[in-house]
C-alpha cells in the first residue's frame, strides 16, 4: 500500500507519467556504462546524471523506490544502442540485460582482417556480411570513400544480439575524435596538412614498428623523408598494395610494379591508411623523434637500426640482413 501510494505522489509530481516514458537522450551512441557491485539505486542515478543520460536524479531514485526496485540493482556491463525510457533504464538495471561479450580490434588489423573478425564474432548480428565496404561507409554515415584506418584499436563491450554496424559506428566515431583531439596537439612544423594523413602516416609506422621505443624515431625517418621529398620506400604499403596477390614473401619485381600504394615508384604519403593504427602509433606521427636519421633496418630482435646517409644503411644492411 505504501509503494502504491508513493507510486501516485510521484505520477502526480513527475507530470502525469509523462517522465516514466519520456526517451532519455543517450550522450553517444551506443552508450555503455558499468554497474559495481554493491551500488545503490542513488549512487547510479548521480552517475547517469553525470554522464549526461539523466536530468534529475530524485525522480529517478523516487520511481525506483516506488516500484519496488532499489534493492534490485543487478552488477554488469551495459550498453545502450537506442534511446530508452527511464521505466526501460530501470528494466535494464535490475533485471540484468547487461552486455555478455568484448570486440577487440587489434592494433594493425586491416579492414579485411576486422570483417572477418566480425562475421566470427558470436554475439554480433551480422548485418555486414551482405554489405560492400562502401555500403558499410554509407550506413554509419562515414564521409571517407574508403574504409581502411578508420576504426580504433581497442576493447568494445558487446551486447548480445547487437548489430555489427552499431560496433563499427561506434569504432568509427571514437578514431575520428581521437584523430582530432592528436591534430589539435600536433607538432608545429610537422609537414603533414591534415589529420587524414596523419593516420595514413600513423598507419605505416604502426606496421613498420617492431618494439614500442621505436616509434618516434620511424616516425621521425618518414617525417625527415617526405621534408626532403624523398621516396618513402616502406615495404608494408607495397603488401598492402598487393592486396590477396601477396603470398608472403615480397619480391623485387614486387618493388618496381607500380601500384597506388608502391612507395618505392611514387612520392609523398599513399592515398589511404593501411591499417588501423592505434594511439601510440598517432601520437608519435605527430610528435615523431627529433633525428637526422633517414633510413632504418630491422635488427632481427624487433628493433631496429638507424642511419642518417646511405653508406651507414648499407652497413647496416649488410650487418643484419645478410
């Protein structure tokens, strides 16, 4: 009887119902948030208000309580693709439609490569299967023409049943604020003109970078080479150019066919990224190494060695690689 009664004083206080059934606006799409262990009903409505899902906590907490629900919350991972109602938001947290799974996209994976991830992923719906790159592009309202580079490396909670696209909507979205917030920070005298080049740039360092420290200093030789309109001469985007035709071992002839991708045939940056970069590969083609450094040859262990003219290089070469 007492819930009841609280029941009608909030309708009467919240307009009627109107705010029981009104959608929240979700702050991104999709929206994820996680329930601790142990939270009450008032710490996770102060967070969704902080969060931005929530305009006034007390109505929250109020509906909650009145129908019966404060000591319900069930613990999990959570993810919104839609807008809900705040009576479907409470649903949602104390009868546990949290998320049941991860999506990693790995760090170098080409566009390829994360398909194929996706069509195995269990959990997805897969409506990409039976799209094109560029009806994929189309449907998560990507304005580049070509897929590759744009989705960030990292670790995404998957709601069972969820589409593919809303993953890769929102794979998307972050790489292009990532992408943005590192240009805001770029170095001054970088010779890149925009962040589109800076994540093919980040893309070739990431595929060309054996061990993490370094980074900067590749970064810092293809900086120091396109400075200098220097040929780029980086075997990953010659693969890349190959496409399904590589069969892992690259050849000389493969070198001298010219391809869009063949930086050993044309100058400046390739038309599109080659990989998915992550963070570390970004910051470092926009922060890269001061080095008058202009080649490098990979040692064998992962690292590599650098050369500021030729004949050091072609002592190194000759050191590591025959």
């Amino acid at each position: 009887m007492a819930k009841f009664l609280l029941l009608i004083l909030f309708l009467s206080a919240a307009g009627g119902g109107y705010y029981v059934y009104a959608p929240v606006s979700l702050p991104k799409q999709p929206f994820d948030f996680v329930v601790n262990q142990g939270s009450s009903l008032t710490a996770i409505a102060r967070q969704f208000e902080k969060d931005g899902l929530l305009d006034n906590t007390t109505l929250f907490v109020v509906l909650g309580r009145a129908m019966g629900r404060a000591s319900q919350i069930k613990a999990g991972v959570y993810q919104l693709d839609h807008a809900v109602s705040k009576m479907e938001l409470l649903d949602i947290i104390t009868q546990g439609s949290s998320a049941t799974g991860r999506m990693t996209i790995i760090e170098g994976w080409n566009f390829r490569q994360l398909r194929a991830a996706l069509n195995a992923a269990p959990n997805l719906k897969h409506d990409t299967q039976a799209l094109s790159d560029a009806e994929i592009l189309q449907h998560i309202g990507a304005f580049e023409t070509h897929p590759e580079g744009l989705f960030l490396p990292e670790t995404y909670s998957v709601a069972a049943g969820s589409s593919d696209l809303v993953l890769l909507k929102r794979a998307y979205q972050m790489m292009q604020q990532r992408v943005q917030d590192a240009w805001q920070a770029r170095s001054p005298d970088t010779p890149l003109q925009a962040p589109y080049q800076a994540l093919i740039l980040a893309s070739i360092v990431e595929k060309e970078t054996g061990t993490a420290k370094d980074r900067p200093m590749i970064a810092g030789v293809f900086v120091n080479r396109l400075r200098k309109h220097m040929l780029l001469q980086t075997d990953p985007t010659v693969i890349y150019g190959l496409g399904e035709r590589f069969d892992g071992n690259l050849r000389r002839r493969d070198l001298t066919s010219d391809t869009p991708y063949n930086t050993y045939t044309r100058g400046g940056l390739p038309p599109t990224p080659i990989a998915m970069p992550g963070m570390a590969a970004l910051n470092a083609a926009l922060h890269p190494a001061r080095t008058d450094a202009l080649y490098f040859v990979a040692r064998g262990d992962g690292s590599s060695k650098f050369s500021s003219n030729l004949t050091e290089h072609n002592r190194a070469v000759h050191q590591y690689q025959k």
